[in-house]
C-alpha cells in the first residue's frame, strides 16, 4: 500500500486502511460529510489523534488573510482531504498540495470515496520548512 520508506507510512497506512473499511461499508454515492462521520469513527477505534474540521489560518506575507478547515489533522502531522466524487481531478490534486504549503505540512492524504474503488493520493509537500514542524499554525 505505502512504502515503508516513505515519512509516516505506519501512520498514512493506517489512515488508508480506515479509509478503505469505511468505503467497504458504505460504497459510494453518499456526501462526502457521511464518508467523514464514519472515517472518523473508524480512526478512534484504531486509536488515532485526529481533529476533524481542523481550522488553520493562511497567511500572505507574515500576514492572516483567512482560514481554511481540513478535514482532518491526524496526530498533528498528516492532513487529510476527504472527495466525493467520481473521479479525482488535478484541481482536487493541486488543492490537497496547497493546504500542505499553507499549513506546512509535509505529508498528505487525499481520499475520494465517490469512486466504484476508493481512490487515494500520498502528497509530499517540497516546501515543507522543518523548523514549523509540530506547530501547523506557526508561519
């Protein structure tokens, strides 16, 4: 599923494999707001930290010019973007990538239960400045 090289593979695997018992139960066809409910309740039974909805601010410049909730911040490190929709798209790509800018995360999921097959994608942002590590709101 994910290398084992890979920065948080035991955690994203993790994060997947909710994913997939959530898209297993329910299929797809449903908003993404019930994708979101369950997967949350599949990774408090897996024993996961997460916030869901997480509000963080954006910054332009050192200075706040908004807000922006992921769907989920997982053990303070990994965001989560949750889709519904029937196939994923560069638009759906290029937004997971700039949460992980905004935010300064390194590492990513997108997850689309919309799909026949859920559909995943681990991003890597390469703008991760290693110094914010641990504090996703610091700029």
């Amino acid at each position: 599923m994910i290398k084992e090289e890979y920065k948080y593979s035991d955690l994203t695997g993790k994060i997947i494999g909710c994913a997939m018992k959530v898209h297993s139960a329910l299929g797809n066809g449903f908003q993404e707001v019930i994708y979101q409910r369950a997967l949350a309740i599949e990774m408090t039974d897996m024993g996961l930290s997460f916030s869901r909805e997480h509000e963080m601010p954006i910054y332009y410049k050192q200075q706040q010019i908004g807000t922006r909730r992921v769907d989920f911040l997982v053990e303070g490190v990994i965001s989560v973007e949750l889709k519904a929709v029937t196939s994923l798209e560069d638009v759906h790509l290029a937004q997971a990538i700039n949460y992980l800018e905004a935010y300064d995360l390194e590492v990513g999921l997108l997850i689309n239960f919309g799909s026949k097959s859920m559909q995943h994608k681990r991003i890597v942002n390469r703008k991760f400045n290693q110094k914010n590590q641990g504090n996703p709101e610091i700029k």
